[in-house]
C-alpha cells in the first residue's frame, strides 16, 4: 500500500505509547482535562436532555456511561450524546490552522469505546493522540478550500479522527484501520448552515459515532476502499478544490497536532476573543460604566465580520457568535463566562443596549489573534488598547492552571457534586490509571 | 418560509393521502413489491451476516424487524440492516433521470418506523411515496453535477427521502418537517468510491438510519435550519456545481417521480443491460454454442466503457460491473439472475473464456438503453441485432407479471418459505393491510 490512506492507517497500527514523546502526552492530557470539563458543564443543557430523550428509545445495552447524568447506554449512543454535552458550550478546543474543534468527535468515541473494552488509561490517552492527529492532518491537507466550500470541518475530518482513535483501542493492522478510514470517509458529513442550530452539536455527535462504528465494522470483517483519502473519487475530490496530501504523508509521528490545539478562555466564536480581551482589559484599567459609553468600536480580521456580525442575537446559542454581544457582556457583566451566553442576559436591556452600540471596522491588516479596542465615552473620552495575541492563541496559550480554573468553573455550572481537585490530579496522570472508564464516571 | 426547503417541508407536512393519484399508489406498490423483493433475495448475503454481527452488539429494543432473518433490533439498527440487505445484490430501482436507487434508502427507513409505530399499510405507502419524491426531486435539482462531484447519490439524496418518509409517518408540521430535512441534510454523505466495496451497502443502511433519525430528532423538539437546501452555506452549496430548485417547487404535486422509478431485470449495472437483452436474444434465436465463438463484439454508449469494462472481475460481486462477464453469462448461461453474479459462476472456465473474447466499441451516438450485438462463429458466421430500448427501460419497463416473476425468483434465492402468490397479493393490496409491519414478517 502506498497513498495518504495507507500512510494514515500505517500510522494508526504501527503507533506504540512509547513512541509518543512526553511533551505530546502532556499536551493530550490538557486536551482532554479540557474536554471533560467541557461535557460535565454542558451535560445539564436543553440540548444534552433532548438528545438523550430522542435516542434512549433506540438505545442498546448499559455499556457506557453519559458524562454527568447517571445513564449508560450503548458505546454508539453514548458517543453521540457526549458528542452533544461536550460541544455544547462552544467551550472546546481548537486546531487553529484548520478551525477543527478535534476532542469532542474524538474523544467522545474513544472514551465511550475505551469504557466498553475496560481498557487502562493509556490506551486511552493514546487512541485520543492517534485520532487527533488523524482529524487535524487530514485537516491540514485540505484546509483552507474544505472549509470555504462550506463543510463543518469538525464534524468532516472528525469522523475520521473518531475512527483512528477507535481503530487503534481496538488494535486493528493496516488494512483494517485503512478500511476504517474509507468507511469513516464516506460518513463524513456536516455543513456550516447549521453552526446556527442545534444540528452543530449532533454534527458532532454523529461524528463521534460514525467514526465509532467505522472502525468497528472493520473489526468486524467489513471492507471498504483501501484509497478512500485520495481516490479520484474520494474523499479529497468530494470535499475540496485542493489538497496536498504531502503534508499529511511527510508529518505523521514527526510533528504532533495536539500540540497545536488551543483552548478557548471564552465559550464563544474564537475570532472575537481578542476583542474581549481588549474590552476586559479596558473595562478594568479605566473603571468604564456602560452607562456612560456612546458607542464601543472595534477594529478586527474581516474573519469576525464574515462569522460573527449579529447585532440581535435570538437567544443564547446565537449569542455565542454575536461579536457585538460579545463586546456587550465583556463591558456590562466584566465577563465572558457560560453564564454571558444564556438567553437572560442575551435578554438584560444593558446588554441589549451595548450591543447596538456596538461597531465592527475591518482590516485586512488586522491578525486574526488581534484587534484594536476603543470606547467612546459619553463626555467624548477615548478609552484604547491594542490586543495583539488574545489569550488562548498560539502565542499565549493557557497555562495548565488556567486550565484547572476553567474545569472548576465547569465543574461548577454543571452542578456536579465531586473532588474536582482529585479529577484534576486523574486527569494529569490518567495514563496511570487502571480503567479509563473512570473519566466517564466522574 | 419560502425556498426549497420551506417549499419540500410543507408539500411533506400537507400531503394528504386522498390527493395521491390512483397510478401514482400503484407505482409505490411496484416499486415496494420490487424493493421486497430486493431485501428477502438478498437477505442471506456475508455483508448482511457481517452487518447483523456488528450491529448486534450495540442495539436497541426489539421494534423493528430484519427481513427474513428472525430478528428483531430498534428501528435505527434495522434501518441499516434492511438497507444492506436490499442493496447488496444491486437489483433495485433505479431514478433513471439521477441514478438514484431510491427505494432502498427510503423503503429501509418507512418500514421500520412504521412497523414500530403499528401503522397502517395505507400510511407506509403514502410515506414511501412522499420519501421518493423527496429523494428524487432533490436529486433533479442538482444533476448531472452533483454525482459528477463524487457523490453516492442514492445515499446523498436517500438519506433526504428517508428522513421525508418518516416525516409523513411522524405527522410533522411543516417546521418540524423542514427541521428534519436540515438535519438529514447535515448528515447526507457518502462517495462514489465506495461504489465497488461493501462499504457502498452500508451507505444507503447508514443514509436510511440517518434519515429515521433527523425526521425523529425534529419529532422530539431538536431544531436545525429551515433553510438547509438552498442556503449560501448548506446543501446545494456543498454538493454540487450547479443546481436549480424551481425543478423542486414547480412540481411538487404537480409530477410523481415515483412513475419515473425502473426495475431491472438482470442484478448488475444498467447501462449494460441492452447488452443481455441482444446477447440473451441471439442466443435463443440461433441457438448458439459458445464453445463455437470467435468473439463477441457489442457497440454501446460510452458510458458502457467508462463504468463497466472490467474483462476479468475478481468475484461475485465485481462482477455486477464488468460488461464483458454479463456478456458471458447471457451466452453461456443463457441468463443474467442473481446466480450468474456469484463467485462460483465467475471462476467458471467457459465463463472466463468468453470475458476475454468480448469486446467493446464504443460510439457517442448510442443511447444508453440501446445497443448492438454481434456473435461471430468461428466458422465465420456473425449473428446480429439491435436493441432500440433495453427491458427495464423508460420505454420498456417490466410489467406488473415480470416484477411477480422478479419477486418469485428472489424469494427463491433467499431460501425463504411461505406463499410467493399470498405475499404478492398482500403487496398488490397494500393500502388495505391493517399493520405495515406485516409486510417486515414476511
């Protein structure tokens, strides 16, 4: 075999623990501390309850367990919900050169598939850096073009990363985890119109499990192309106007993705959170009352006028990628926490009022980590600051501290009981522990 | 709402069963018949073993039942499982306009959740009639471009009609049902790779799943875009090069694609049945001996060339898209059923023999349903026809008593027991039958 599939499924079946180096295994223990936090925050949502009530109807056995509401259902159903809870809060990572959101699609299957196969904590932690580099460099490969074609990135390559996770908990060969692939690619599905919906999160939901099921149908006997990445028509010639599978076939266990992905402070649209910053940053310095602010102007990538220019947000959920709203929060509430993105503050006439007054001015100059934050006063005061690496970014990305604040933070608006120092402390050394279906059973 | 979506949402929501036209229900009998058909003949098949297998491990409750295999799984499992079974021997319909095999996807879905619901047999058919428009009206928006992009379109569309079928059995409103399409819609995937790997069973069992699901999902209060088709980052967008939806709105009620559904008489890639027709016709007429060829010459459609020439198919189930073994078979065997598809009769030697002594030439002015034929002897005689319009053809279709004599002969290939004439006239009768289920026990 030969190709950016083979390559790919090489990777998965050869890739041994000890070949991952300490840095990257490090790197993946935040990724999923931070995931987890994410789905025990997010499994109270309206979302996470309509999930479970629409699929436990069809659920199969008690073989794993849905983070934070007491119910097991089967590895496929467990997947998909997880999938929903942990992307609900649009609190999760990000692989910034693609934009995926990697964890929650792969981790949401290879926890669910690890609990089932009672599989010890490393096999776990290692399926998850096996399916996030398998997600982000098939990512890379076709980015940007596959998003502008208007495919959800997360979901697309997720499915894939989901398999290569699975694929490699279930210790398929090469031409099993090739089959997994190809299977995993002809689910690959998910379009942008819905990042407005609560079809976004079963996107990735759908992800976790098509991805889930890929590898086990291959476990099972089931084949598939053994050229599904780069056929002529494949996956690449569906999905993109251009792709360079080189960048894939040259890196794999060179270069680790997972050191690369990037941890929201916010749980809103990434490309406004250097505005935030700049708000909080204004709003602390000079003491602002928003009552006293003619109009607040922000000058930023053109990225955040494309995505995020929604001055009414209906609710909640399309708060969270209203950059006027969320200049709104940062000022009124001094904050751009869970609690800014739900539908009563959406609602607060403060906020409502700042948001009208807010104002986005392009600049093609302008970095996508940065922005250019200025309050106009009432009495004619300029308030200004220059952000020009939010925090989260590449260039400053959280501290494994603010990572432990921001899981006690979703720790605390899930309303779970339970030591979050003791889950911390597992988290950082889960390659130690005896069952990974701990994590699920927090 | 107005668009395509809102336009498919409220034809789906408002269909009542008293406007469909009395040919219009006897079209979805045919096409239902047929579909049966497709499912018990194929119900034996490894892929479908293999399916069950893995499957099994992770399903739910006992709703639905997996024809002719005595098994009972949630609705969303036998979904899949019943898609598998009624594609594998790829003898179902065909939309000739899309080349989507509609039934498949959409029967798989309708009659699971019908059989769970205890619906009517009226009900199932009004579904099941609703689904193909859904699928196949889609499918006209967005040819040619859209399967010349790569896209499995029986699975791509499919999982739109199933999601459309279940839908009308669910009574959504025009909201919910426009929901359902946005979801189904976000999870339409599936390529043309696929096409020659077990996968591509799996892709109409997974499109059939998918759209049970999003119809469900909207049943149950999860909302998506209303504007899913036509929006500047949904379907249409995302799929293909070019389409026009006023093909959708204008007809809508207006045309039945399900008259515009074909069935093939011989289980293997349509473009080559002409072909059979002259081969089977010459041989009966002449009484021809293979052992007496020189070589087998036929002048078809390009198409011919580019999807089918594959002069020495590995097994069985290549050999449904090699010319040259249907050519063989038709002389040899004097017959193109399902058993001239299987691994056995592609291994025999004068079967072999004859591949390698068929030839094909190519001409553009050919139409797809046409062909010409020549034998030549070794004694130099040459036996000549032209076929205008292929069996199974727009021009040609099966009668009601070839689509019998289709079933009986599947039933005999899935060994099943039980009254042929009984099962037929429960089929022709359909929308009296009291429980739609009754038609999964069979």
């Amino acid at each position: 075999m030969s190709g950016a599939t083979a390559s790919l499924a090489q990777f998965i079946a050869a890739s041994r623990w000890a070949d991952v180096p300490a840095s990257v295994r490090h790197d993946a223990k935040r990724s999923l501390l931070n995931w987890l936090g994410c789905a025990i925050g997010g499994s109270n949502a309206p979302s996470v309850g309509l999930a479970i009530d629409a699929l436990a109807t069809f659920a199969g056995p008690a073989q794993a367990t849905v983070i934070n509401r007491g119910l097991r259902f089967d590895v496929a159903t467990t997947a998909v919900i997880n999938g929903v809870s942990s992307s609900v809060l649009d609190f999760d990572d990000t692989h910034l050169h693609t934009v995926i959101h990697p964890s929650v699609p792969v981790a949401s299957a290879a926890l669910a598939l690890a609990e089932h196969l009672e599989a010890p904590g490393e096999d776990l932690v290692h399926a998850f850096i096996i399916g996030i580099e398998a997600a982000c460099k098939v990512g890379n490969a076709i980015s940007p073009e596959h998003y502008a074609c208007g495919w959800h990135v997360t979901s697309t390559c997720g499915v894939i990363g989901a398999a290569a996770a699975c694929a490699r908990l279930l210790a398929l060969d090469d031409t099993q985890a090739a089959y997994a692939i190809g299977m995993a690619a002809s689910q690959s599905a998910g379009l942008s119109e819905m990042l407005g919906s609560p079809t976004r999160m079963f996107n990735m939901g759908h992800a976790a499990r098509g991805g889930f099921m890929a590898a086990w149908y291959a476990s099972r006997g089931i084949g598939s192309s053994a050229r599904a990445l780069e056929a002529p028509r494949g996956f690449a010639n569906a999905f993109t106007t251009r792709c360079d599978w080189s960048v894939l076939t040259d890196t794999l266990g060179v270069t680790w993705e997972i050191a690369a992905n990037a941890f929201k402070p916010y749980p809103c649209g990434i490309v406004v959170h250097p505005v935030i910053d700049g708000c909080l940053l204004l709003r602390k310095r000079h003491a602002i009352d928003a009552a006293g602010i003619e109009r607040v102007e922000v000058t930023v990538n053109p990225a955040v006028q494309t995505i995020m220019s929604h001055p009414e947000p209906a609710d909640g959920l399309r708060s969270k990628v209203s950059a006027q709203h969320c200049i709104a929060v940062a000022i009124v509430h001094g904050a751009a926490g869970v609690h800014q993105f739900t539908d009563p503050v959406v609602r607060e006439p403060a906020v409502a009022d700042l948001r009208r007054r807010a104002f986005l001015l392009c600049c093609d100059a302008m970095a996508k980590d940065a922005a250019k934050v200025c309050v106009v006063m009432k009495d004619g005061t300029r308030h200004e600051t220059f952000v020009e690496h939010s925090k989260g970014s590449a260039e400053l990305p959280l501290t494994d501290r603010e990572l432990e604040d921001k899981f006690r933070s979703l720790m605390a608006h899930g309303r779970i009981g339970g030591d979050a120092d003791r889950m911390i402390a597992m988290m950082w050394t889960l390659e130690t522990v005896a069952d990974a279906g701990a994590v699920a059973r927090v």
